[in-house]
C-alpha cells in the first residue's frame, strides 16, 4: 500500500476520478450538501458529497464523521476557481478507515499552553503545517548553499568530552563511568575537519541548559556550522552574508505563498541584500547609549539591546569585534587591540536578534593554551584540540547558524517554539 495520488499533485488529474487517502480537517453540512475538507500531509482540498446524486450510504457515513477521523475519498476532480488549490472533488465514494473521537483540537481559538501540551496533534493544524515546511525548505536551501560552494558536510559527535561554549549550559550524561557532555556546538571537530577538507561543515542537533525563559531559547536547537581553512575574520563576514542573502532569497523565491498565509510581511525579508551594515561592538555601544540604553562598554547585549538596534536598519547587521572576555576561549584576539575578539554576530532585523555567531580562531598555541586555562577548562580535553595549531596551524573562521531563530525570523514568529516539531524548553521535556 502507498498513497498513490496526492492533493499536491491534483491537477495533473482534472476530470479524471481518484482516490484520495487522507483525514478530516473541517466539515460544513447543509440539507442537501456536505463539504469535507480532506488533508493529506501535502494539502487540503474540498470533497463534495451532493445528496441528490449520493448513495444513501455514502450521505449518512459523511453526516457521522468526526475531525481527523481517517478516510478515503472517491470522486471526480473539477475545477473550483474559488478554492485556493484550483479543484475540488466531487465525491462518489467514502471510506472510513479510523474514527476520530473527540480530537481536542478544535476549530475555535485555544491557548499555546493546551496547544504545547497537544504539540504531537497540533502538528496537523494549517499554520503548523506551513511553518515545518518553511522549517524544511530552509534546510533544503542551507545544504544546497554549502554543497554547492566547495564545502564537505563532516558530521561531529553529540556526546562530547569536553565544552565548548561555556561550562554553565552543560547537559551531563554518564559515559561508562566518565561524565560526557551533549554538544553545545560542533565547531572544535569542525576546526579538525577544516585542517582535513579546507572547507567544511556540520548540520545538528545542539544541547544548552539555558536556565533562561525566552522567546529566543531552546534546550535542543538545530545548528549549522561552516569552518573555512585560510579564512580570516572578513571573509567569515563576506560568508555569512553571502549565505543568508541566498537563504532567504530561495525561500521567497518558492514560499512567498506560503509566507504570505503566515501573514508575513515579506518586505524586509526582500532587503536582505549585500551589503549588510558592519558595525564594531563599540560603535554599536556608543549608538545603543545615543538612543537611550544605559548598557557600557565591556558587557554583552541583553536581548532588549539587540532589538533596539536592529531596529534602525533595513537588513540584517554585523555586529563585530566583541569584547573578549565575554567571548569564548577560541577567539583570537584583535592584534590591534587584544581587548577584543576577532568575532561575529549577525543581528536579524525587526528585532529578532543574534541568528549567528563566529569569528576566527586562535591559531597559536601557545596563546590557546593560556585562554583555556585562563577560562578553567581543562587542559588535558583539550590535548588533542591542540594539536591542530601544532600540526600545520593556519588562519581559520567559520560560525553557527541558529535553524530555530531563522525560522523564526523568516516566518515572523513571536517565539521559537513553533518552529521545531517538539521543542525542548525549561524543564519541559513533553510531548
Ligand atoms: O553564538 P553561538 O553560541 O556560537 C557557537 O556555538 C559557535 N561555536 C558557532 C561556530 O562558530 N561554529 O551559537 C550560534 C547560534 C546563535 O547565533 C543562535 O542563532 C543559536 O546558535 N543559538 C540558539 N538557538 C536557540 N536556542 C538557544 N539556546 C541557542 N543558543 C544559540
Ligand atoms: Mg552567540
């Protein structure tokens, strides 16, 4: 048994008779007339059952079905300017596979709480529905970006020895009696497969225990990571605006529909064109202080900052040269200025705050010997991460590219919760 003909390819089928295998979205009833909005994971269409024409069989099947009962439908395709796929079915046959009892989520309005609780059903509501295949087109065109541009995927491990990006937002597990750690970040094997390959990158899945509740956090996010051997820090900006511009041109170029369903206001996104402003951490301090904000050098932004200035431009921004010490220890230093870090944040537009993070590595070991102590770590974690600015050392850049927060962005999404299918958030691990 495979589906066979689905609602996605209806019009390759007009005049023709089909059987459609779905659920049941919606139904409206009238005397005479049933209309069944029929979904099918690639679609919704609407079956009309005509009670004059029906078998008495197939009215009273359709006047008992419930929502997401399990159905499959028979009938003729014909054209139906005013739906929004073009066709509708005119429907012979029924058949129930499933009857649906009380599904919870109903047509009318419910709160995010009931809807998180219900995520493995909520799923199959329209908007959902629009955003995880916005979610899959983004990643469709992530990998196309980097398969096409020289680079080599090279997946890294999720059960990690050592931290990379802090030791506070560690998920511990027992590793045969050793504690291991879920990655936080594949960039210390990417600086590996760089020195392998030149031009690399990972796609996964990555772990913080941010003990923060916002809209911007998850527990478990999704994470693309280049790293470029012989890159510098303006080539890793050269690079992340280069692959965002073709991100999002791809998605408006075959989603703008879908967008559009979203209530999205694609203006901005039609901005995101080189070059995108690149602004050091001090001026952006000193125009943060200008436009009200009583943040001083030497601290991070707190989000509130973030969206204050990425409020005064059209597109996305570049954000560089971060105080060091609120940086990660793999940062090389500025040479005209060791108080800074040689990094890169780009900032989205409309608010929607840091969507990468990178920068270029330190390359000499003796200096990423003293910043790992200098941070605490330890140094025996990181012997072999050593090793590479032993072995052939050269200038290396790359970044992260948050999936969740891009999503988020492209959508236009208040929060980052809807845009993976079972988001991992502060102690809530469920469904
Ligand atoms: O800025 P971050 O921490 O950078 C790194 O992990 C580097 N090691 C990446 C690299 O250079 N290879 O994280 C990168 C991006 C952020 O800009 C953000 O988009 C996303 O990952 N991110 C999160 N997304 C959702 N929830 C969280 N808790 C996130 N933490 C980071
Ligand atoms: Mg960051």
């Amino acid at each position: 048994m495979y589906p066979g003909i689905t609602i996605s390819d209806i019009a390759r089928h007009e005049d023709q008779e089909v059987t459609l295998a779905g659920w049941l979205y919606n139904m409206r009833s009238s005397k005479t007339l049933h209309f069944l909005q029929l979904r099918d994971g690639s679609g919704i269409i609407q079956c009309v059952v005509y009670k004059p024409e029906a078998a008495e069989e197939v009215w009273n099947l359709c006047s008992g079905l419930t929502q997401e009962s399990a159905i499959r439908v028979t009938g003729k395709v014909r054209k139906e300017p005013r739906s929004s796929i073009g066709y509708e079915i005119a429907v012979s046959k029924v058949e129930l596979v499933h009857q649906a009892v009380d599904y919870p989520i109903t047509p009318k309005e419910h709160g995010v709480a009931f809807l998180m609780e219900n995520r493995h059903l909520w799923l199959r509501s329209r908007r959902q529905h629009i955003i995880l295949r916005v979610r899959a087109a983004i990643i469709k065109a992530i990998r196309d970006y980097f398969d096409n541009n020289g680079f080599t995927l090279v997946d890294c491990p999720i059960l990690t020895p050592n931290a990379c990006e802090g030791t506070t937002t560690l998920f511990e597990t027992d590793y045969f009696g050793e504690p291991a750690y879920l990655s936080q970040s594949g960039q210390l094997y990417n600086e590996a497969t760089a020195m392998a390959f030149g031009k690399t990158y990972c796609f996964g899945p990555t772990f913080r225990a941010e003990k923060s509740k916002t809209r911007r956090h998850l527990m478990e996010f999704w994470m693309v990571e280049p790293e470029v051997a012989w890159m510098d820090l303006d080539g890793d900006m050269d690079l992340a605006e280069d692959f965002l511009v073709y991100v999002v041109g791809r998605v408006l170029e075959k989603h703008e529909k879908e967008l559009a369903e979203l209530e999205r206001d694609v203006s901005f996104l039609k901005n995101v064109k080189k070059p995108f402003p690149r602004i050091s951490y001090t001026d952006a301090v000193k125009q943060l202080q200008s436009l009200g904000s009583d943040i001083q050098w030497g601290s991070d932004f707190g989000g509130d900052d973030e969206t204050i200035l990425t409020r005064q431009y059209d597109r996305p921004i570049m954000v560089h040269r971060y105080p060091a010490a609120v940086k990660a220890f793999y940062m090389k230093k500025d040479p005209s200025n060791p108080d800074l870090a040689l990094c890169v944040d780009v900032l989205a537009p409309e608010g929607y705050g840091e969507i990468v993070g990178g920068g270029q590595r330190e390359d000499n070991y003796g200096v990423l010997e003293a910043s790992i102590q200098h941070h605490g770590l330890p140094l025996e974690a990181f012997k072999w991460f050593l090793d590479l600015r032993r072995y052939g050392s050269v200038p290396h850049a790359g970044f992260g590219l948050g999936v969740e927060r891009t999503v988020a962005w492209i959508c236009g999404l208040q929060h980052v919760r809807e845009t993976i299918p079972f988001p991992r958030m502060l102690e809530k691990i469920w469904p």
